[in-house]
C-alpha cells in the first residue's frame, strides 16, 4: 500500500531530483515522484518522516498533507 504526500514548493524537474535524492539518502523506499506528490512503498516511522520534513523544509518544500 502506497503512502503519499503532497508537498508545496515542488515547481521543476530539479525539485522532483532533490526530492529522489533526499529519499534515497534516508532511505525512504518510494513509487513515484512528481511535482508536488511523493508515494512511498510503505509508511515512514517517526524519525525518518521527521528527517524527510526537515529536509524539505532546508530547500524551502512543505508537505502539505499525507495519506
């Protein structure tokens, strides 16, 4: 089952290649990335959704919800 997030900010192809990046370095195993949606294989635990925010928020991204 797929968890997605939306996420604002994501305007360009280089921010859907920081996104990868950013969730290749956690690691967070993911399905798709495109502008302003990520779809994770499976829920993050806690520290690696509080990693994958406050990464984001360093390049100026926010999620804005997830499911």
């Amino acid at each position: 089952m797929a968890y997605d997030y939306s996420i604002s900010g994501m305007v360009c192809h280089r921010c859907v290649l920081s996104v990868k990046d950013i969730l290749k370095s956690i690691p967070l195993p993911f399905e798709k990335v495109s502008i302003g949606q990520v779809s994770l294989r499976s829920m993050p635990d806690e520290n690696q959704s509080a990693e994958f925010n406050e990464i984001l928020k360093e390049i100026d991204l926010h999620i804005l919800e997830s499911r």
